[in-house]
C-alpha cells in the first residue's frame, strides 16, 4: 500500500501488510537514517503491536512525525483489507 503522509518531511509511505504482519516499510523523503531504523524496527510486527508503539509519537512543535503517520497508515489499511 502506498499512503501520502500529511504535516511531515516524508512524502510518501510504503508497506503491505502480510498475515496481519507489517512488512516492506519505505519512506520517499524525510529523514533518511531514522527512517530506515524506524523500517527496520517493526518489520514482521503485528499491526496492531505497531500502531500501538508508534502513533501518537512527535516530531519537534508538530503535531504528528513520520512514524505516526505510519500508524495512520496501518489504521487506514486496516479498514479496507
């Protein structure tokens, strides 16, 4: 799935989703080595493990950060599969 990020640096989200397991994480933009950790960290975690570890995280005075928006993501994905 591709998901178009809104409020940060990334400017768009890649991943799929395979047996409820979140894999294949990618980030057009954005801070590159943070990312690639951030990647790294939750591939073949349950999705809903993920979202509960990362959404609601921050980036400086924003409201959100990229890895929120990838929780965001999921919960998206989630509805349509």
């Amino acid at each position: 799935m591709d998901y178009r990020p809104k409020g940060v640096c990334s400017q768009q989200i890649h991943f799929d989703i395979v047996d409820n397991k979140v894999r294949n994480v990618s980030f057009k933009g954005g801070c590159n080595g943070n990312l690639q950790g951030i990647s790294r960290l939750i591939d073949g975690m349950d999705v809903d493990e993920a979202i509960s570890r990362i959404e609601g995280i921050r980036c400086g005075f924003k409201s959100t950060s990229c890895p929120d928006q990838l929780a965001q993501a999921l919960k998206a994905a989630r509805t349509v599969s």
